[in-house]
C-alpha cells in the first residue's frame, strides 16, 4: 500500500506546467510594458525640462544679443570723431572716489552721461545733471538721470545739450530740483570751448 499512496500523492498534484509557465510569462511580459512606460514617462519628463530650458537659453541669448548691439551703436557714437570726452571729477566732500565721464557731441547738441563710477542713489533720490557757468553763477538742468534716457549700462542720453563752462552732477529729490543742492555735488567737471 505503501506504494499506492505514493502514486495517488502524485497524482493528486498535477503538474500543468505548460499554463504555469504561461501565467510566469504574462507576468513578466506586464512587468516588461510596466517598466517600459515608466522608461517612457521619464524620458517625456527629461523632454519637456529640455525644451524649457531650451526656450529660457534662446530668451537670454536674444536679449544678450541686443544688448550687445545696443552697446556696439553706443560704442560707435561715442567714438565718433565730433565727440569730446571730459572727466567730472568727484567731490572731495561728498564722493572723493566718484567720477563720471560725459562725451559730448557739439554738433549735434547731444551729452552722453557715464555714471558707473557713481555710487547708487539712495531711495527716492535721483541724480540730475547740470550745465554750469561761473561769472556770473548760473545752473541749468539738463535732466534727471532715469530709464527714460538711458541707451546703455549706466550710460544716459540728454538731448539739446548747450554749450557751458562745467557740467555737474547733484543728488537731488526724485522728481528732480530748479536749483541745484551744491551741498549735493557729487561731480564737477570743466568743459574747453
């Protein structure tokens, strides 16, 4: 008998081996697809952080190439052969280390204003421009450095320049002043006629 429960235990556990290995297969093949669309969805994800990174360097690099444009006509006009530079010196009182530099075209009656050496102005002050005769004394506003006449980094464009003595540069409420506060002169500079 012994040998009969042997032959009934094994055939009382029959083997399907073909479907077992048809399950094992279909679970390994929704492995395969399961692993596939996640490879998929990552490579979506690293495409789209691509393509905006793409559109933010085509940005940048339009606007560095206007600007480097915009620098290059600067440049050109202030190399011109009409144009003067002076150097304004800084006042020993106010801002010994401060300069600014003004190249002026006469013919065209245009200053062009380099402040870079110019410390920033605090919170609701602006610096204006003034052209300046000394016998008698009298000050004229060219304008307040602002966005409106900027044309470069830290470079301002004042139009209807008239021909002065000196030119200089005062610290001055926001909205700009009729006189200039000499107690605020950041810069002086004489101009050769």
């Amino acid at each position: 008998m012994n040998e009969n429960k042997a032959s009934d235990i094994k055939k009382s556990k029959p083997r399907n081996l073909p479907a077992i290995l048809g399950w094992a297969a279909a679970i390994f093949f929704m492995g395969g697809i399961l692993w596939m669309l996640k490879q998929n969805n990552d490579l979506n994800k690293a495409l789209q952080t691509a393509t905006v990174q793409n559109t933010v360097l085509k940005t940048k690099n339009s606007e560095t190439e206007n600007q480097l444009k915009e620098s290059n006509k600067v440049l050109e006009i202030l190399s011109a052969k009409d144009v003067q530079t002076y150097t304004l010196a800084g006042n020993q009182a106010v801002a010994p280390t401060a300069f600014a530099k003004v190249y002026l075209n006469q013919k065209e009656g245009n200053a062009y204003v380099d402040i870079k050496n110019l410390p920033t102005p605090p919170n609701g002050k602006a610096y204006q421009v003034w052209t300046l005769k000394m016998e008698p004394f009298s000050a004229t506003s060219i304008g307040l450095i602002n966005l409106q006449n900027n044309v470069a980094d830290g470079i301002y464009k004042f139009s209807d320049f008239s021909l002065s003595e000196a030119i200089g540069i005062t610290l001055e409420e926001e909205g700009g002043s009729e006189t200039p506060n000499l107690s605020q002169l950041y810069t002086l500079g004489t101009i050769a006629k």
